[in-house]
C-alpha cells in the first residue's frame, strides 16, 4: 500500500503516525513545499519574539522520519491530483502515485488586495521562514504595523512588541478579535495590549502601500500616511485548494469531507485548514482552520487510510491565547447577533477578569473566559456533548464551577466514557 | 498498568494530596522551605465537591485518546507507549493553554506565573505518587485495576455498593 501525504503540519504527521500505528509495511511519503521537518507552526510568533530558538520548534524528534520509514519530500509543491489515475503532479513535471492520498496543504494568508502589495516587508505570518525574514529587517525597522485584529496578526504583533518594536494594530472593524469575542471582552483586551504598550486604531484600512522596493509606509483610507518599516496582514487565510481545481474532487468552502474524512474520491482524504467539515454547533459546513481540529482530523484521516473506519465527530471553534500573561480562552459560538439565545455574562473589568456563557435552548453553544480560564475544557466538553444544561444554568458562571458538578451529565453521553482510561471510570465506582 | 484510584466512600477531602502534590513538585520538596519559593508550590490534584455535596477527587485521567494530545500547539505533550501515562515536557510547554481548553476534567491547570500547565504526572520518580502515600484513610490507591477491585471487594461495607 502506498500511502501519500501532502502537507507536513499538524495533519500531515499526526496521520502518518495514526497509518503507522496500524500499518507497518506500507509505504508512506510526505511531501512539503517548505524547506523544514515538521515544525510547531504556532511558535513561529514564539521564535519571533526570541522566546523559543528554531531548533525548539521541532514537532516530533529528530529521527522520526527515519524511525518510521517515511520517506520526506521536501521543498516540492504538488501542482495537481490526479485521481483518475491515482498520480499528482509536482510543481517540477515529475508524477507520483498512491494508492491513498491525504490532501493537508493547509491555507494561505489572504491579501490586503491593494496598491503597492508586492513591496519587500509585508508579511502574512504563516511559516518560519516569514518570522526569519521579518527577523532580518528588525534592526533597521521601527515600526511595524498590522492589519487585521485577528488572532495571527494580535500574536505577531505581540512577538515583535517584545522585540522592543514600536507596533500598531490598525482594524477596519469598531474592535479587535471580532471573531472570537464579544464587545465587552475585545474591549477588555484591547486595553489590556494598549497598557502594555500596543496601539490599537479601528475603523481604518489601507489604501496603498508606500516606499520604492521596500516598505515605507501605508496610505490609509482616510487619506492619513503612517511610516512603517513592516507590514502584517492578519486578514484570515484560505485553503490551499488549487491542485484540486481541475479534478473531479469536489471544493465548497474547502475540501468537502464526509464524517469519514474522506472526499467525494474514495481514496482521497483531507485534513487540517484545507478541510471543510462539518461545524458541530451549527451543523453547517465550515472550515475551522485550527491546530487543534487538523491534529484531530490528521489522525483520524491517517486511521481510516489504514482502515479503521473512525468517525470524525466534526469540528468546534475553540481558541486560546495569552497576551502579555492575560489568557483568552473563545468557545464554540460567542458573537450573538440573532434571536433565540440566552447569555450569561460576569464583568470584572478591573482585575481583568470576563466570563460569559452562551446558552441555545438548554445547550450550551458558546464561551468566553478572559484571565481566568480554569475548567475552560469542562466548558467545552458541555458544548461538545450537546449536554442538557438546565438544570445547572445558575452555576456555569461561578468560579468553583468545575467537572465535579457535570461528571453525571457528562457520563451519560454516548462515547464519553470510551476517552477517559479506567482511573476515571473508578473514581464514580463507590 | 499502574494506575491511581480513588475510594471515594473513604474520602475524608482533607486535602492532604493537595499538599503532598504542591510539596513533591516544589524545588526544595519539602513543606516549610518549598512555601518561600518564588514561584510558591502548586498542587496538580484537587479535592472537589459534586452537586450532591459528596467529596471528588480530581487529577489528570491519563486519557486513552486525550484531547491535550491534539492540542497542544509545541509537541509538549505525549502519551507513554510504555506505561500509557500522558506526560508533559515542561520544557517544550509555552503556556499558550490549549490543553486547559480542551481537558474535559478540568484537571490541567494554567501556571501563570511559571507559564506551564501543570498536571498530574503520577509522580514517576517515586515508587508511589506522593498523594497516595500521604493519604491518612487509604482512600488513594496506586495500582492494577483488579488489585484495586479486590480491596474494594474484600471491604464488606461497600460490598453491596461496588459494581465490578
């Protein structure tokens, strides 16, 4: 059996190691379009900041392509797949086959799509090799400002304030994290950067890009220049879905999945940020790009490229992040705007400190905790497990909510008892 | 597999697990230098209350597909092939706290101050997990499963009780 993999991230490696785990003599081979060994994508804003070195950002140890027979191509992109004939095409002519493919190319950072966009210094703060570049420029660069109040343009903005950088974040929405938070809360954390020394602008967008070859400076939409030495567009990204454009497998916002992980081509699976799934609150289809769903998605993949036969539950929206020692944790759907909704919400704004609960019905579908963020997973199973809250609404939102006071309801759902080992089971025994 | 149990009928929530716990993972291990440590000891078990006012211990479960697994953004954590214990490398860990977001027990906790979670690690140096030995009613047990059903089948007074 050859096993093909295309994409090296969180996906890609955790399904080889799900293919391996039931498959020891198959054939496997990886390829990147980057030039490096699978590495933890979500540091690169560590590395960037000085806080974590490259060689720390391995995500599996060094003998791992070795130890599991799995043969590497790096720095080669895949053109297109052809599943006709069970081959892809790489970018330099050459063909190779599979007998199971696992499409995990991940997104692309979206553009600015305006006037002067192709200048040195405007990053989209995807891979190591844009925070190894943005490290060149550091010493002659002041100013850094960034587009977008998402979470990947808040992290490299972050990182390169601890760099001693001068950074402004500059948002066409009233508020930063409009993705993920509330008002209440995204105007919590945007004082909470701006104390620490971050600027935030709202309302504004660029019109053009300033400076010769390199970055100068931005026009803004309000006709206002700003110098700037870096640009980071923090716009979202979008799946890398081109190699399939000419193929019969079928795209919507993504790669379309069946619960099984698999495209509408039998032997074509897809994971990780490239993958549409199914959302498990909404039930509607979506892309939840996030390290966590493509791991969970990667290995499953992996498992039924083996023949396992798994099901992917589908996906959930969940985010954690820590700014200057302030963590934010955003469950499932928090950004109510229609009506048939109940919300629970505990304001602490002096102490930094924001709890709201989002309730459809008697379920629980949405949370956001800023600094304290104690039992968040607790949350988050209740959202998962679509358990029947009713009858523990008045608690949710107090501090010594915790698993001891869900464990029944939790216990009673349908595969929960089969994650957790028999230490748990046996607490519950007496 | 060892495992840790818990009698739960023999809980007294006293808490001293908590203590052994935060003491064991201290520098200095040991109770009165380990509380001027900068940053103070912190347990990674914890005693709780259900809705029902019974006593519930709580540490990590040592899943057999952990979400932190999928989580954890730095590869920080692992799952033993071995002993099939669930183990941080604190080292690697950056305290970005995605396994805090996904732990259905709520049983890894958010260091701030160290900028790690913490979590229960059954006290691998040792023979027998700190809280165990400092249990005063031997409602912790580390062990086989079936050696743990059997001292739950040989108490006659939770006998009826026990479903095993």
């Amino acid at each position: 059996m050859d096993y093909l993999i295309i994409g090296n991230c969180a996906s890609g490696v955790n399904a080889v190691e799900a293919i391996r785990g039931k498959d020891q003599k198959g054939k496997i081979t990886v390829i990147s379009d980057e030039n490096y060994p699978a590495y933890c994508r979500c540091l690169i804003s560590n590395y960037l900041a000085g806080t974590r070195k490259e060689k720390d950002l391995l995500l599996k140890e060094k003998n791992f392509y070795q130890d599991n027979s799995i043969e590497l191509i790096l720095n080669k992109k895949v053109e297109s797949v052809k599943p006709e004939n069970k081959r892809v095409v790489l970018s330099d002519g050459k063909e190779l086959k599979y007998d199971r493919l696992l499409i995990a190319t991940g997104g692309s950072p979206k553009f600015l799509g305006v006037e002067g966009e192709d200048k040195y210094g405007i990053f989209g703060f995807r891979t190591l090799n844009d925070a190894k570049e943005i490290l060149k420029l550091i010493p002659r660069a002041k100013k850094v400002l960034v587009f977008g109040g998402g979470l990947i343009g808040l992290k490299a903005g972050y990182a390169l304030k601890q760099k001693g950088m001068d950074v402004e974040i500059i948002v066409k929405s009233p508020r930063i994290l409009s993705q993920v938070t509330d008002n209440d809360s995204a105007e919590m954390v945007g004082r909470w950067l701006m104390e620490n020394g971050i600027k935030i602008r709202t309302g504004l967008a660029p019109k053009k890009i300033l400076g010769n070859k390199k970055v100068e400076g931005v026009l803004l939409d309000n006709e206002e220049k700003m110098n700037c030495q870096v640009i980071i567009i923090g716009k979202g990204v979008r799946p890398n879905m081109d190699l399939v454009k000419d193929s019969k497998i079928q795209t919507h916002w993504g790669i379309i999945t069946n619960q099984y992980l698999q495209t509408n081509v039998e032997n074509v699976y897809a994971g990780g940020d490239v993958a549409e799934t199914t959302d498990l609150i909404t039930g509607e289809p979506t892309i939840n790009a996030l390290w966590t769903a493509a791991a969970e998605q990667g290995r499953i993949a992996g498992l039924n490229m083996a023949g396992e036969g798994k099901k992917y539950p589908g996906s959930i929206a969940a985010n954690s992040i820590d700014f200057f020692g302030l963590p934010i944790i955003s469950l499932g759907y928090v950004r109510v705007k229609e009506k048939g909704y109940e919300e629970f919400v505990r304001r602490q704004p002096g102490i930094y400190q924001y709890k709201k609960i989002v309730l459809k019905g008697n379920r629980l579908v949405g949370v956001i905790l800023v600094g304290n963020i104690e039992n968040a997973g607790v949350y988050l199973a209740l959202i998962r497990r679509k358990v029947d809250i009713s009858g523990i609404k008045d608690i949710l939102l107090e501090d010594w909510f915790d698993y001891s006071k869900v464990s029944e309801l939790l216990e009673q759902k349908e595969g929960f008892r089969e994650t957790v080992s028999l230490q748990g089971d046996l607490v519950k025994m007496a | 597999m060892k495992r840790l149990f818990v009698d739960v009928e023999r809980c007294l929530s006293c808490r001293s697990c908590e203590i052994a716990c935060a003491v064991e993972h201290s520098q200095s291990k040991d109770l009165f230098s380990s509380l001027k440590e900068e940053p103070g000891p912190r347990s990674r078990t914890k005693v709780e209350r259900d809705t029902k006012l019974q006593t519930f211990p709580l540490q990590c479960r040592h899943c057999e597909e952990p979400y932190c697994i999928d989580a954890c953004i730095s590869g920080a954590v692992s799952k033993d092939p071995e002993t099939g214990l669930v183990i941080l490398d604190e080292d690697k860990c950056v305290g970005c706290w995605m396994c805090v977001m996904v732990c259905p027990f709520g049983v890894i906790r958010p260091a701030k101050e160290k900028k790690i979670a913490l979590r229960c690690d059954l006290c691998q140096d040792n023979e027998i997990p700190a809280c165990v030995a400092a249990c005063p009613t031997k409602a912790l047990f580390f062990g086989e499963l079936k050696d743990f059903k059997k001292k739950l089948l040989e108490r006659k007074d939770t006998k009826s009780k026990v479903k095993v």
